[in-house]
C-alpha cells in the first residue's frame, strides 16, 4: 500500500530541504502505528480478562478435582470424587431448591408487575420522567443496605410489615424461621430492587412497537386489555427473553440479601438454623471460605454455573414456544 | 443475547410519533393511581432507612411506627464513626478510592477498544469481537475460588488492589463502547484527522472520546455503581478491619443487629454518595437502563 498521505510541513524542520531519510522513517512508523495501534488498544481487556476471569473459571475445574485446604495446607488429587459427592450431597440440593424457590417467587411477579407498569407508563402523562426516575430509585440504592433496612421490616416482634398485617387481622409471622416465608421475604427484596428496572425496559421496547397496530386493534373493536395480550406481549417477546435470563443469572447467584437475612445467626452463611433460605452460592462460600474446602467449592461452582446455562436454555426454549404458539 | 445492543441511542430525541386516534393512548385516573403506588413503594423503604437513622432505638418499635425524621440523626452518624468494629471512616474511603479507580479505567480501556472495534481496521476482529460477547455471559462469581488463591500467590488479599485490578475493564464496557462508536463517531472524521497525521491513539483522544462522551458518561455512572455495592468479593478477598463501605455495614449487621438505629445511620450513608449521583444524573440513568446500558 503507498501512503499518499502529506507530511504535515509544520513538523518538519524550517530551514535545510526536506530529509527524505526522515520521511520515509515517519511513513513507516505511522504504517507501523495503523497496523499495532488495534491490538494495542484492545490488549487491556484481554490481559485483564485472561488473568483474571478465563483462567480462575478454568482452575476451577482444576480445583475441583484435588481436595484443596489454603489453612490447612491440604492439597490432594482425588479425582471427581468432588463431583460423586456433589451428587448425593443432601445439603446441596437443598440449597438448589431454595434457590429456585425465592427465584420463582421473585422473576414471575416481577416480570408481570413490571410489564404493567411499563404499560402504564407507556401512557401520554403529566410527569413521565418524574414517574420513571422513581421506578429506578431502589435500584441505585445499596444491596446491602436494603437488605439490612428490608430485614428490620420482616422483623417477627417490631417490624412494619407484621404490624401492617395485624392491622388487617392476620397473624404475625416469623418471617426468618419459616421456609416458604423466608423465601417470600427474600423474593420481596429482590422485587422490590429490579421490577422498575424490568419496567423501563420493558417501556423501550414498548415505544418502538408501530402505534398502527394498536389504532388498527382499535379499529377493529379489540379492547385495551386485548391489546396488551394480542399487541404489545408478542412484540416484547425478545426483550421479556432477555430479562428472563438477566433474571436467571442474576436469581440463581443470589447472595447478599439471605446472607443479611440471617443477621444473628451463628453462622450467616447457613441461612438460617436448618438452612431453610441457604442459597447455592451461599453454600459454596460457606464451603470454601469459612470450612477451607476450596476443592468441594469449586465443584459446587461449577454445577452452579451448569445449571444457569441448562436453566437459561430452559427458559429462553419455553418463552419461545410460548410465543409460537399465539 | 444480542438484544443488548444500544438499537437506537438518542431515540428521545427523535421526532414525535403521530396520533391519529385522540384519546387513545391518553392517561386515566387509573393511570396515576398505579403509578403513585407504585412510587410510593419504591421509595417506602429508603424513606423508612432514613427516619429510623435519625431516631432514637427506643421508638423504632412503638406501634405505630414513627413515620417523620426526627433530631438524632448527628448523634447517630457520630456513634457510627467511634464505633470500633465497623471502620466506618476507612470503608468510606476505601470505597471511595476503589469505585473511581475502577470506574475512570473502565471508562478509558472499554472505549479505547470499542474504538479499535467500531472503526479500526484489523485481522481477527470479527472473532475477537465474538470472545468478548462470548465473556460476557459468564457469571463472575463463579471464578471466584480459584480468583481468592490468584490473589493468595500475589500477597493482594486484604489489599485494595485485589478488588480493584481484576475489574480495570469488563467486556460488557468494551461492547456497550463499541455499538455506540459505530454510530456515533463518523469515518470522515478519523479519516480527517488520519490526512493531518495524527497518530491513532491522538485520533482516539482528540476525535473519538469527546464524541462517545454521553455512552461514556452512562458506562461511568453504571460502573461506579456496581463497584460502590460490590458485596460477595470484597467479604471474600478483604479483612474487617480494612473494609469497603459494604463490609463496614456489614461488621454493623454482623454486631450491632439491634443497634437498628447505629445501623441504619451506617446504611444511610453507605447509600447517599450513590443517592447524589441519582440525583445529578437521573436523566441520563433513565436513558442508559432504556438503552440496554445496564447488566444485572
């Protein structure tokens, strides 16, 4: 390739004529600066990522086939016995249903509420933005501390939400002790978190529907309530995948909102006296960092990370032929 | 996956779709009715955080609850920074330094490469760009364990660079940086600047990053967000005693979880640095979670 491109003349010295050895170097550096400029600039990323994400999440498969202690200095090939014991692991699979049950008492509500809600916003209205900057506000607020303040809430003896219960004559209930309860109250958390950012996707997605569609429904007699299911639901049908399985990595890695929940118990990475709200990634971190057994971690880690790609499949082949079938 | 993409960045200030049927896309009472209740839950909860912070733990539980601020908040943020588990001062400006850290590289690296991306010539892009899709899908917690013993062998856990040099740049700001270049930044432009010889980082920093300033103001804001409540690692890589803000709330609900007025004080500050920035830049947070800016 020739470079036809000018030497700017200010760069060049004043006075003697043009050197043409000088030139011919600036050519070939600035060839030289098109051709590495590329990798350079991509090369942080990659160096980050190789380091710090492609090889622990390879290691781990490593880690998992050795019983690995950092405290006790253990360190022992046993092959996939990790993975045998993974298999029958009681505790394990407890800790696999828990989380599936606060992540379907959270991702279904959450969805529908905020479908709603974004077809509400989708309205002509006074105040849109101030409306739309409220649904996001507990999104910017902290995990931690929203659990912490959603924790008082649950509280058995002085929180709001039994005393919002008694007063409509229901019973109080022992929110932490229960399972089913404590999967309610987590799910609340989470929901209360994501719904409005849902929504606002959701919203995009809805404004770029063609508004002929819904005039020519409308036509046609088809009732608002009609369009919502006939119109903007099939249309949304991408975007509601797409948060479906935003919802499906982030459910299945839940973590900080049980942890806090069980403030107050001996070991807060049980979730509770029988483990009633123990999480996989709970389970994982209990195993690997508070009874130094790294190895049987990173076993768990990987099932975990199994089952979001099984799950996310799952889901994204449901929601499909769901819509197919409309 | 592909659907987060940035499909029509600047969609709000296109022009104003046409309505030919009056009334039909109209709010109704109803409308505002759900919508208030809904704003009224969202904000509930922080509303509730900061009354019982500026409380004294005797009326937390009074029936009814206290529903206005009342004067204690001063002697509450006091017993927070004497308080001697929680390291409250430390965490604040451990977290400080941490989330600009990492937001300023991640904003620099992702849009240097998004450049590269969106209007570099190269061999391999296409495949390249494929892995870092690829990256994005994976659940970082799940590298964690081998991560930890990483930062063992460096001598880094219980220092502030173990949690902040594994996430100098992440894939998902390196594409969100590219969709938004090969739009937003025109080929004459850098081809213009190519005549005048400029070199190709000048290019990037004369030419390209001023034009990807609002994707990077978004990114910026995103990231410092998620950095600033980054939770799961720090407990796992970090000591109590030299925690991020996260973990000094968290020494607080570990010790003090009937203290709820020591605690709440503790959240309400943990929460407020990211409370100002909502503040400030609503707007734009609005516009980037409509455009796909933001992974869970």
């Amino acid at each position: 390739m020739v470079d036809l491109r000018p030497v700017r003349p200010d760069a060049e010295p004043a006075a003697p004529p043009p050197d043409h050895r000088h030139a011919k170097r600036r050519s070939r550096l600035a060839r030289l600066d098109m051709k590495l400029s590329p990798y350079l600039f991509i090369s942080p990323f990659y160096v980050v990522f190789l380091i710090f994400g492609a090889f622990p999440l390879v290691f781990t498969l490593w880690v998992s086939l050795y019983n690995w202690g950092l405290a006790s200095g253990t360190r022992e090939f046993v092959g996939l016995e990790n993975f045998r014991f993974l298999v029958s692991d009681a505790d394990f699979w407890h800790s696999v249903v828990n989380t599936f049950g606060i992540f379907f008492l959270s991702t279904v509500p959450q969805l529908l509420i905020a479908l709603l809600i974004a077809n509400t916003l989708s309205r002509r209205m006074r105040a849109a933005t101030m409306f739309r900057i409220g649904m996001v506000v507990p999104l910017v607020t902290s995990t931690a501390a929203v659990a912490i303040v959603f924790t008082q809430l649950f509280d058995r003896d002085f929180g709001m939400i039994n005393w919002l219960l008694d007063l409509v004559g229901v019973n109080p209930i022992d929110w932490q002790v229960s399972r089913g309860w404590s999967w309610v109250a987590l799910a609340t958390m989470v929901n209360w978190r994501w719904t409005g950012y849902n929504a606002l996707i959701y919203l995009a997605a809805m404004q770029a529907i063609p508004k002929d569609l819904y005039e020519a429904a409308a036509i046609d007699g088809a009732s608002r309530i009609k369009q919502f299911w006939r119109i903007t639901v099939p249309m949304l049908q991408p975007t509601i995948i797409f948060t479906v399985i935003i919802s499906t990595i982030g459910g299945m890695q839940l973590f900080v909102e049980p942890v806090l929940f069980g403030t107050g118990t001996p070991n807060r990475m049980d979730g509770g006296a029988v483990h009633q709200f123990q999480t996989v990634t709970m389970y994982m971190f209990d195993n690997a960092f508070i009874h130094d057994r790294y190895g049987y971690g990173a076993t768990i880690a990987w099932a975990v990370f199994v089952l979001i790609i099984i799950f996310s499949l799952l889901n994204f082949l449901a929601i499909r032929r769901a819509g197919g079938a409309k | 996956m592909t659907t987060i993409s940035l499909p029509a960045w600047g969609r709000r200030n296109g022009k104003r779709p046409q309505y030919r049927l009056r009334g039909l896309w109209d709010a109704s009472p109803l409308t505002y009715v759900t919508l208030i209740f809904a704003l009224v839950l969202s904000i509930a909860p922080i509303y509730w955080m900061i009354v019982v912070a500026t409380r004294t733990n005797e009326v937390v539980g009074d029936v009814p609850p206290p529903v206005t601020p009342g004067g204690n908040l001063g002697s509450n943020i006091g017993r927070l920074f004497d308080n001697p588990d929680a390291y409250f001062a430390k965490g604040l400006v451990n977290s400080a330094v941490v989330a600009s850290s990492v937001t300023i590289s991640t904003v620099f690296f992702a849009s240097l490469a998004g450049f590269a991306f969106a209007k570099l010539r190269f061999r391999g892009k296409n495949a390249l760009l494929l892995t870092i899709i690829a990256t994005m899908m994976i659940p970082t917690q799940m590298g964690i364990i081998p991560l930890y013993m990483t930062m063992v062998k460096l001598g880094w856990q219980s220092h502030m660079q173990a949690v902040i040099v594994p996430f100098l740049v992440t894939g998902f700001g390196v594409f969100m940086m590219r969709q938004y270049a090969a739009q937003a930044v025109p080929d004459e432009l850098i081809e213009a600047a190519r005549v005048d010889g400029c070199s190709t980082f000048r290019i990037y920093w004369s030419v390209v990053l001023p034009a990807l300033r609002p994707a990077a103001g978004v990114l910026g804001l995103f990231t410092f967000m998620q950095t600033w409540n980054d939770f799961m690692w720090p407990l796992a890589v970090l000591n109590p005693e030299n925690p991020t803000v996260q973990l000094s709330i968290n020494n607080l609900a570990n010790a003090y979880f009937k203290d709820y007025t020591l605690m709440f004080a503790g959240t309400t500050v943990a929460v407020l640095p990211l409370l100002v920035v909502f503040i400030v830049f609503g707007r734009q947070i609005i516009g980037g979670i409509m455009e796909g800016a933001l992974k869970a």
